[in-house]
C-alpha cells in the first residue's frame, strides 16, 4: 500500500502554517511469506519461485538439447545434479560465510534448511563442482559446454529467488528517501529501507534478457566460456554495487569496508572478465553433430 503524509510545516518566510504533501510516498509491506497451508504442509512464497525457476530452467535446457542434437538422456541427469548442487551449495555457504560461528554450536541446525540461510554464491560454487563431475561423468564435454547453457534459465531463476526474499521480508537495504522505499512491517520497521532484493531481481531479469539473446540470437555459444563469462560479470558486477546499500546480513560485517558478499563476488567478476577475453581469443568449438552458427 502507499501512503501519503500530510504535515504542518512552518514557512521559512512568513509565521503562517501551511499544508505540505510529503512526497515520499512510502510503501508498507506487511505481506506473508505463506501462501496457504493444508494442515501440517505450508506454501511460501520462497519455495514456488524456486520450483517455479527449476521447471522453467528444464523446459529451456531442454529446448537447447533438443536444437543442437543432444542425447536428451543427458537432461534429466544433469538437473538431478543441479538441483541437489543448489541446494547443498547454497545451504553449506551460508553456514560457511555467514554463520560458522552459530553453526560451530549448532551442527545438527546446519540441516534445518526450512528455517532460512542459504547463500547464492554457495550456490554458485555447488553448481560448478556438480557440473565439473557431471561433465566427466556424462558429457564428456568442457564443463564450459554446459555452463554456457544452464546459466541462461539461471539468471531468471536468480531473480524469482530475490523475489522469494522480498515476500519474505529479507535481505533489505538501509534507510533510504526514495519514493520507493518501503516500510517492512512485518520485521517492526517504521521507516523506509531500500527493496534491494528488487534492485537484484530486475538485474537478474536483464541477464536474463542478454543470456537468451546471446544464446538464440549471436554465435556466442560456439565460443566456450563466453555466455558464462557475461553472466559472472553481470551478475555479480551488479550483486557488488547493490551490496553498498545492504543491511549488514551478519553482526561480523560492521565496520568493514567490503561486506562479505561483495568479497564473494570479485572473484566471479574476475574470473567472468577472464573468460570472455579467453573465449574470443579461441574462437568457436564444436561437438559432433552440434549445428554450426558461424557462417564458413
């Protein structure tokens, strides 16, 4: 909902009061995490989206496969891979990062994963090592082959998930003065943060846009390394500067001068910057009966 303030104010120039409309147009999120329950099984938010994001990740892989003659046997492993890789990946990074020293106490709570934390750039680590085995496992391809693919739906799946964060009420910025700022009540704030998690997700949705036209559009996925590339620098180019107007997600972050995230994120910045300029200089590779896009 917004809301609009009107006020006394009293004139600079003259002893009258007059009547001010407060432009800053807050909005009041007090929305629930739950989307319903049926006796003991609860719906949230956070869990469609990234159901959402996983079957819409299949469908599109599968369109990739299926236009470039790949053993459609290959998908059905290579999403086992990935989910259960997101999931462990995010989860343990998180406990890593963020909470060692909680978790160092807690162990058995590391597994309560319905209670919160999981960290994307766990995530993203999880996703490389399960790929790493499933490309030598399966594909017997470069893990540059099926990354190039998979982070096209992932960059949407990124962006359902920072949508799962704002029904939550989570990982919000600091106050801000913008129109646009809102007010979550649901965690007793009485003034306007900055939704962060939209920033995130709207930056996710243009990877998204880049990733699909890269893909279906350009060359760029016969050049190994490349789509990965623009999608490690985007991403976490954006997660760095978004990060400057974050809360402090953990109480070992005050003070520093780079949070934990945006720490987390140079190495992906970097190393996306070191793809694109080594996936050019090799110019394009093919598989067997992969269909060539460079025109001979």
């Amino acid at each position: 909902m917004f809301h609009v303030r009107y006020f006394q104010k009293k004139s600079p120039t003259s002893d009258q009061n007059y009547l001010e409309m407060d432009i800053l147009n807050f909005i009041h999120w007090n929305v629930s995490p739950e989307i319903f329950a049926i006796g003991p099984l609860h719906v949230r938010w956070y869990g469609l989206m990234f159901a959402i994001g996983f079957l819409f990740g299949y469908q599109q892989v599968e369109k990739m496969f299926k236009h470039e003659n790949v053993d459609a046997k290959w998908l059905e492993s290579l999403f086992i891979y990935m989910i259960v890789a997101t999931v462990v990946g995010a989860r343990l990074g998180h406990v890593l990062f963020y909470g060692w020293d909680y978790y160092s106490q807690h162990p058995i709570e590391i597994l309560y994963i319905w209670q919160g934390g999981l960290a994307s750039h766990g995530g993203t680590l999880g996703i490389l090592i399960a790929l790493m085995i499933w490309s030598k496992k399966v594909s017997k391809r470069s893990i540059l082959w099926v990354l190039d693919r998979v982070v096209v739906p992932t960059a949407l799946v990124a962006a359902l998930i920072r949508f799962g964060n704002l029904m939550n009420s989570e990982i919000y910025g600091v106050q801000t003065s913008l129109p646009w700022g809102f007010i979550f009540e649901r965690n007793h704030e009485t003034v306007a943060k900055h939704p962060t998690q939209i920033y995130e997700s709207l930056s996710y949705l243009v990877t998204f846009a880049v990733m699909l036209y890269m893909y279906w559009k350009t060359k760029a996925k016969d050049y190994q390394g490349l789509i990965i590339g623009v999608f490690f620098t985007m991403v976490f180019g954006a997660r760095f500067f978004i990060e400057f107007i974050k809360e402090e997600q953990e109480a070992f972050e005050k003070g520093m001068t780079l949070n934990m995230g945006q720490l987390l994120s140079i190495p992906f910045v970097v190393a996306g910057i070191i793809l694109i300029v080594r996936s050019l200089k090799k110019g394009p590779i093919f598989y067997q009966n992969q269909p060539s896009t460079v025109k001979k």
